[in-house]
C-alpha cells in the first residue's frame, strides 16, 4: 500500500499529502509559482498538476481566481483534490484525471488566460529511465513531450493569453521553437542557476498567444551563495 507524507510550506501553512517515496515535488513548482501574476477573475490551467503544488501555490496567494489541474497517473489527481479540499481551496480548484493529449472542450468550456506546466524535462530514450513507473512518468517524456504540451496549450488559452513554464535550460532553443511553432511569441525568458557558479540549469519562459510582441530577458535568478546558503531569491520562494 502506497504511503504518503504531510509536508508544509509557507506560514500559515499550506498542507500538502505527497507519495512517501514516489514523485516528489521540487524546487521547480516553488520557483514557477512565484513568477505568476494572475489578475482577478483570471482562469488558470495547470497542466500535469501532479499532487497540485502550483495550483494550491497560486490558490492560497490569488483569492479571486479559478484554476483547473490535469493530471494523467490517478494516484497523483486523487492527491490533488484531497490537497484542495485539506486547504479549503476545493471551490476554486478543481482536479482533472486526464490524460492532456485527449483534453477536450467538454472538460474545458472557456479558455484560459494563464496556462501553467512543470512538465517532463527529460527526453525520451535519453538518460537513465527510473524503474519506478510514476517517477519516470514525471520526468521523461514518455506520454507527452514539449511540442505535444505546447500544441495542447494553444487549444485552451485565450488570445493574447500566457503561458508560462520551466524546463531544463539546455533545451531552451527546442522549447522557444516548439512555442513559436505553435504560435505562442515569447515575452520573458529567465535563466535559473543551482549552483552559486556555473551554467544555468533550469529557464523560465512566459509566452504570449500573439504574434505581436517583443522578448525581454529577466535578470538571472540564482539560488545559493558562494558560501552554499539559500539566496534572498530562494528564501523568498518559501513565502507567502
């Protein structure tokens, strides 16, 4: 019997149930979620919500927005919506066991103005393929890759809408075609360093349902000292 624990962020805390030893979130949902600033009324798509970390992340910092999470693995979605209803957040997000390759519009009847993913990062048939299914499902591209996700996201924002999310920085080139591709216009790209030196290893991108704006890239945002203690940037990620 799959076991789960009950970890904490924020104060007062956010309460959220995650597989003992399956998929864990990381640090990415934390740094994605700070980068999003939905207006009032404002509908969010989180696609491959996992246990919900970005949708509750965004649920208990916006009050006056809807969010919808998509997650494919059962045990992950039933996770989700217990997370909302344990934080009081169930009325405004609502779980979606679904695979996001079969989304369709009788599951998501308006479009929305901001989609969200921290979606697989590793490509299929490179790496070493975690046994444990759940966690290779999270990671490798094994039921849906970023062109797929991309061209999914198109379908169910708004014109002029956002979409925004992170992926490995070496696959930067790859993602910012895949979005043009899908006629998603770059507006922001952020480098993620780890490591007090050395190449960055993650990128935030936010794009644009246009085909009429410019690109800026955001200042680097880095996580640890020299001297390995967390950043302001990174302590301020645990915040409220």
């Amino acid at each position: 019997m799959e076991t789960y624990t009950a970890d904490t962020l924020f104060d007062p805390p956010l309460t959220i149930f995650q597989p003992k030893t399956g998929y864990r979130f990381s640090l990415d949902p934390l740094i994605l979620a700070a980068h999003i600033h939905p207006a009032r009324g404002d509908r969010i798509i989180d696609m491959g919500c996992g246990c919900g970390i970005i949708s509750l992340i965004l649920g208990v910092r916006h009050q006056n927005i809807h969010i919808t999470g998509v997650e494919i693995q059962k045990n992950l979605a039933l996770l989700a919506q217990k997370n909302t209803v344990q934080n009081r957040l169930d009325s405004r997000i609502h779980i979606l066991h679904q695979d996001i390759r079969n989304l369709s519009r009788t599951e998501i009847t308006q479009p929305a103005e901001i989609i969200v993913s921290n979606p697989p990062y590793k490509k299929k048939a490179t790496g070493r393929l975690n046994p444990d299914t759940k966690k290779a499902l999270a990671r490798h591209e094994i039921t849906l890759d970023i062109a797929t996700l991309v061209d999914k996201a198109a379908l169910f924002v708004k014109p002029g809408g956002q979409l925004c999310l992170i992926f490995p920085a070496p696959r930067m080139e790859e993602l910012i075609l895949c979005l043009t591709s899908a006629g998603f216009a770059p507006h922001w790209i952020r480098l993620v360093h780890f490591r007090p030196a050395g190449p960055a290893q993650r990128v935030l991108v936010s794009a644009v349902k246009s085909d009429d704006i410019s690109c800026t890239t955001r200042s680097p945002l880095h996580l640890y000292n020299p001297d390995h203690t967390p950043t302001e940037d990174h302590l301020r990620l645990l915040r409220l």
